[in-house]
C-alpha cells in the first residue's frame, strides 16, 4: 500500500512539474512576443545581433525598440531578479516604455527614464518606506536622431558601449535604478554622442560578466566583457554574435547559469 501511494504521489508530481514548465514555456512566448522581433530590428538598424539567454524560461532581462519619425529609440533592460518575478516586471517596463512614447512630446533619453521611474514607483507603490520591496529597473536606453546623427544616451545602472574607428569608448550610467533608490532621485543625465555611419553600440545586463566559470568558479567580469567586446566589434553581426554566445558557453561549462543573459549590439 505504502509503495502504491508512492507510486501514486510521484505521477501527480511528474504531472505538477509537466503543467508548471508548459506554463512556463507559454509565459516565454507571450514575453518575446512584447519584445521586437528580427524583421523588425533588421528595418530600423543597419545590423544588430541580440545574444538573450533566460535563466529559467522567462527573463527579468529585456531589450526594447521603437521608432517613429526622425527617432529611433533602442533599450536593454535588467530587472530585479529573474524567473517569473522578473518577467512580471519586464512586461511592466515594456509597457511604460509604450506608453511613454506615445506621447507627441520630442523623445529625450533622460526624461524617459525619469518618467519611466515615475511609473515605476507609482505601480509598485514605492514610497521610500524600509518596509517596502526594493524591486527596480536597471536599463540602458538611446534616442538615435537620424536627422542630426546624434545618439542620446541615459543609463539607470547600466552603461553603453560605443565603437568608432576601432575606437572603444564606455558612456557611464547614473548610479541609480528606475525604481526607489537609497538617497533621493535625480534626473538621469542626458548624454549627446555624435555618430556616423558605421559605428557600433552596445547594451547589457550583468548576466554575462556575472557568470561563474566551471574551471576556475570565478566571475567572468566586467573587463573581460569590455575586452571581449572590442575583440569583436570589427566582425560582422552574426559572427560577434556566434563568438560571444561561444566564450559564454565554454566559460560556464557545465555549471549553473547564475542570471538571465542580455547582450545586444547594433550598427546604425
């Protein structure tokens, strides 16, 4: 009798685990599906790659695009945590973003952000209490005006990397999330980049740099990503993306894979 219930209680546990990843497997699908897709990105860019690894089905991890007359605005960004709690907030980032850009107001990278962070806190009523969750946005964001060929730039903790003429050049972010920060919120800085044809940017979470490797149990790091990165940024698109998905692979071996993984590169 004791070994029938077992037998019994581990089929309704395969059966559990069965609808739980099918309903995972579905939320992954409605979430990409808020995401731009590749014809999209192929129409708005010259050439992009995304490099977008899920640490279990949904992502905390997202990146972004719009476009509308004279701009184009492109986003990458990293949630508090992962999983479905990540993913809930990701969906809510997309939407701000939406909703935000549908307004006639000329786009500026930083008052996004700012408004973006409003939205944020509203949602999650977020007072600045010690109570309260401290879930938030890290997000890289550019405004491309075609017309001026110029880049804005906002970070809310994360950087942009730009290359230009074999050049590499970091744009800082503000040390601050969209979401409730531990000292009083600021405007994000607007940054104004002169661009050309041919240069070459990129976004990020620290999924990447924060992977542990299988041989040596340390964190690949935020130098290592910088130098791989401007080993690469002369390559076409597709063969950046084949090498960096490559070092990732091999770096982590077989252990666990400790975060959602975002890496996003586009020329203009």
């Amino acid at each position: 009798m004791n070994k029938e219930k077992k037998d019994f209680d581990s089929v309704l546990f395969a059966q559990a685990m069965d609808e739980h990843l099918s309903s995972l497997r579905y939320a992954s699908m409605i979430q990409r599906s808020l995401m731009p897709d590749t014809s999209f990105l192929s129409g708005i860019l010259k050439d992009h790659f995304i490099f977008y690894l899920p640490k279990d089905y949904v992502s905390g991890d997202f990146y972004y695009a719009y476009q509308n007359a004279g701009y184009t605005v492109i986003a990458a960004g990293d949630c508090t945590g992962h999983g479905v709690p990540g993913a809930l907030l990701s969906i809510l980032g997309i939407s701000f973003l939406n909703e935000i850009l549908q307004s006639r107001d000329i786009p500026r990278a930083n008052r996004i952000l700012n408004r973006m962070r409003e939205k944020v806190m509203g949602a999650l009523d977020q007072r600045g209490q010690d109570y309260e969750q401290k879930d938030s946005i890290d997000i890289a964001l550019c405004v491309y005006e075609s017309y001026r060929s110029v880049i804005q730039f906002a970070g809310a903790n994360r950087p942009l990397i730009m290359v230009s003429d074999g050049e590499m050049k970091e744009v800082k972010p503000d040390k601050m999330p969209i979401g409730i920060a531990p000292f009083e919120e600021v405007s994000f800085t607007n940054h104004r980049i002169e661009v050309k044809e041919g240069d070459r940017f990129y976004m990020f979470s620290d999924g990447y740099p924060d992977q542990f490797s299988e041989e040596t149990n340390k964190k690949f790091k935020i130098k290592n990503f910088r130098q791989l990165i401007d080993y690469v940024s002369g390559w076409s698109m597709d063969r950046q993306k084949a090498h960096i998905e490559s070092i990732f692979y091999d770096w982590k071996g077989r252990t666990v894979q400790v975060d959602d993984v975002l890496v996003m590169g586009f020329e203009i």
